[in-house]
C-alpha cells in the first residue's frame, strides 16, 4: 500500500518527534513494515478470540447494561479528563467535567447511569496526549502495539502519563507506589492489584467490543486495506482533538 515516509537521510537517527506532515502526506508512518505485521497479529487475535467471547457476552448482557458498564469505567477516568482540562486552560472543561462526576457519581450510581448528559454537561475529552500536543509537541511516527489501541508517539507517552494522573491508580488498587500514602488495597499485596486491574482492562475490552459487533464488522467486510484505513481514521481524529 502507498504510505508517507520519512524524508530522513538514513544516516541520521530518527527523530521520533518528527512533524506527522513530513514525507508525501500527512500519515507518518515510517515503521509500518513493523506495525503492519503487529496490525496482522491484533487482528487474528480479534478475530479468533476477542469477538468470539464478545458475542457470547453480548448473548448474555442486554445493551443497557453494556452502556451502564462502559459509563462506569468512563467514569473512573474523572481525575485524568478533569486534570488535562486544567493544564490546558480549559476551565470551562474542568468545571464541566466535575459537575459529570457529582452527578454521575451520585444519582447516576457510582456512573452507570449517564445523567449529566441529559442535562447537557458534556465536553470534549481531554487526554495528556492532547495536552502535550496543545504545547506544541509534534505527534511522531505512527506506532502499533501488541494488544493495545492505535498511537502515534505522543499519544503513547500521553497514556502512559494518563495511568500516572488517575489516583485509583495509586491510591485505589496500587500499580504505582508512593512511599507515605495509604491506599485502599496495600502496596504489599500486589498481585491483588495486578489481578483487579488486568480483570478491569479484559472486561472493559470485551464490553467495548461488544458493543461494536456489528461496526466494527462493517468496516471489516467494507474496507480492502483496513490497516491503511484504521491508520488515517486515528491520526485524523487525533490532529482534530488536538485543535479542539
């Protein structure tokens, strides 16, 4: 498939920071052979077990408890979203985003219902990704990881600097230690956390895709180069976020 490359001379290191522009287009993507085979890998593992076990979920769970789950999760990622406003002078979005949590926290119950949202509290989200890019840290090369989302990165150092910013992280089910600060599951049991945390992320994984049977299969069936196009629909979505 046609994509940008890195105009680089191959005697000089790359710069992982490089402009997303540089080359013939707007998809930098210089390490594709690689991501490309990645690519291949998380696809074979969609196809052979995450969508098998999200359709016999999606049998099981009816769609409102699936968005009820997925608004929860969404939920426990408050201090991120509300944090990265902030950094970015979003105050309105700050103020927004703690209004959500009051609400949704409360008489939502503990987020499984989204109430805020029909009293119009919603904002754009907010991501470190997205804060660093707003100051002006290009977004690099494109970048493919086992098992995991789509990043360029940027976007990949800003969700590692995301799991830093959650408290529940540190203070709830500990995969971060802070010598002086309690926290709910003790630091000493760690294969209690690593337990919790892996079980969250399989769970909010299967619920994900459980709710997009049906799309993701359309894209599948509708789309002949579907690395390209997952490509350029995520760097696109990105560089839009970031201006917003």
């Amino acid at each position: 498939t046609a994509s940008a490359k890195s105009e680089t001379p191959p005697d000089e290191p790359l710069d992982p920071f490089a402009r997303a522009d540089e080359g013939a287009g707007e998809e930098y993507d210089p390490w594709e052979p690689v991501n490309a085979n990645i690519f291949a890998f998380n696809l074979k593992v969609d196809r052979y077990v995450l969508k098998p076990v999200a359709k016999g979920y999606d049998f099981i769970l009816p769609d409102v408890v699936q968005v009820g789950i997925s608004n929860i999760f969404t939920n426990l990622r408050f201090a991120p979203r509300f944090l990265n406003n902030v950094f970015q002078g979003k105050l309105k979005g700050a103020g927004i985003e703690v209004g959500r949590f009051l609400i949704n926290s409360t008489v939502g119950l503990a987020g499984f219902f989204d109430l805020a949202a029909k009293v119009d509290l919603v904002t754009p989200e907010e991501d470190f990704g997205q804060t660093i890019g707003f100051y002006g840290v290009n977004p690099g090369p494109y970048l493919v990881l086992p098992l995991l989302q789509p990043f360029t990165v940027r976007d990949f150092v800003g969700y590692v600097g995301d799991v830093f910013l959650n408290p529940i992280n540190w203070l709830v089910v500990p995969i971060i230690e802070v010598d002086g600060i309690p926290s709910v599951i003790a630091h000493k049991n760690r294969m209690t956390s690593s337990i919790i945390q892996y079980g969250a992320r399989v769970g909010e994984v299967v619920n994900e895709r459980s709710r997009n049977l049906e799309k993701f299969q359309g894209v599948e069936e509708a789309t002949l180069d579907l690395y390209t196009a997952v490509r350029n629909a995520y760097l696109q979505k990105r560089a839009r976020a970031v201006r917003e």
